[in-house]
C-alpha cells in the first residue's frame, strides 16, 4: 500500500510569486487536510477537502487555495507569496468513516522557502 | 478558541529512562486527540490516536491517556532509546474539520 506522497520536496520562491503544492492521498483514503509549519511552531491546519469540496478552514486568507480531484489527490495554491509563507506544507490523508474525525496519516512535506 | 499546550518544551533523558510528555487543551469538547512524532525537517508519524469516548490507548512501549473533563492527555515512554529522539507532537479534532496541534515537546535520549 503507498502512502501520502508529495511534490517537489524543496521550492524556492520570490515574494510576489504563485506556487502549487501537491499531494498523492494514500490508497482508498477521500479526505485530505493541509498545513503549514513554521520553524519550531506545531503545523496550523490550513483546510480540508474532501469528495472535492472544501469542508474546513483554518485562519488563512483567500491567497490560500486548495483543489481535490477524483482520484482524491489535492494541490495547495498560494498567490502573492510573501517571506512569511516561508514553511514545511504537510498534507494528510484520512480513511473514509463515520465522520471526518479519523486518524489522519501525514506526507512528508514541502520546504518552501520564499525569498 | 481551542488552544493546545505542551509542556515541558524540550526534554533530556538518559537511555532506559521512563517519561512522561504532557499535552492539555482548553475546550473538552474534542472528537479525538492523536500522538505524533516528527523527526528534523521530516513529515509526522502517526503514535496513537484517542477517540473521544476512550480513555487510553497503547501501542509497544507507548501509552496515551485522555481526560477530556481536565483538558489533559499524557503520552507515556517506557524504557526510553536513542531512537526515540524526536519531536512529539499532540493534537486534538476540534469543531469544523479543524485539527489543534501543540508546538510539540523536543525530546532527546542520551546513549
């Protein structure tokens, strides 16, 4: 069974820039959440997707996008960069259920760096 | 507002030491709290997950206690290992979808 996979593993950025973040949900799992960490900060939950609709959404402003596709594979989108937005971007996948409060299982992330 | 809090920051142990990570949370309202480790610049492993209904749960030499009307949980390591140097992060579902993580505790175990 393959785990979450994301892409690129590192990016380097300028301020002003757009980026897309990917992420390959594990197999069977319809429900993907996104967040940021910052450098010694616990990851801050961005939103959540799932049968590609947004269901859930942290404190991020609208530059913060996300898509969820049928396979359940998702893309963050950030526009308008700015050096703040320099973070680990973790995605992770939740099993189907009775609720979208299941153990969630984490990719292992994207360095952005945003100069 | 939910807010989490781990304590103590950062943790010095000598190998084969028992210890204990502390999480606490402010609204006992939570639909599960889940145990993570994190290795430098590395995504998040799942430890153990608590649904809201269940008081502890074990896994090896781990074991998670939850108090939801104290707004607590413990992760427990028994017999502590150089392996076992990481990050260990808590985090409780909240309302909305919204998952609350804690800055996390740096634990490091001296050979």
């Amino acid at each position: 069974e393959t785990g979450v996979t994301q892409s690129p593993t590192h990016l380097i950025k300028t301020r002003g820039q757009q980026v897309t973040l990917r992420c390959s949900s594990q197999s069977g799992h319809n429900t993907v959440s996104w967040y940021q960490q910052a450098l010694g900060q616990g990851p801050q939950f961005i939103f959540q997707y799932y049968r590609e609709e947004e269901n859930g959404r942290g404190n991020f402003p609208p530059r913060f996008s996300g898509l969820q596709f049928p396979n359940y594979s998702s893309e963050l989108n950030v526009n308008a960069l700015e050096l703040d937005d320099s973070a680990l971007y973790l995605c992770a996948s939740i099993p189907p259920g009775t609720s979208g409060y299941n153990e969630q299982f984490f990719g292992p992330g994207t360095r952005l760096t945003v100069l | 507002k939910q807010e989490v809090t781990q304590i103590p920051a950062a943790l010095s142990v000598p190998e084969g030491e028992n210890l204990v990570l502390n999480c606490s949370f402010t609204d006992s309202a939570i639909y599960n709290l889940q145990w993570f480790r994190q290795d430098p610049g590395k995504g998040l492993t799942s430890l153990l997950l608590i649904q809201s209904s269940q008081r502890e749960q074990t896994s090896g030499r781990l074991n998670a206690s939850l108090d939801k009307s104290s707004g607590r949980s413990t992760l427990y390591i028994a017999a502590s290992q150089p392996g076992d140097s990481a990050t260990y992060l808590c985090a409780v579902a909240a309302g909305g979808f919204k998952t609350i993580f804690g800055a996390g505790t740096r634990l490091f175990v001296k050979a």
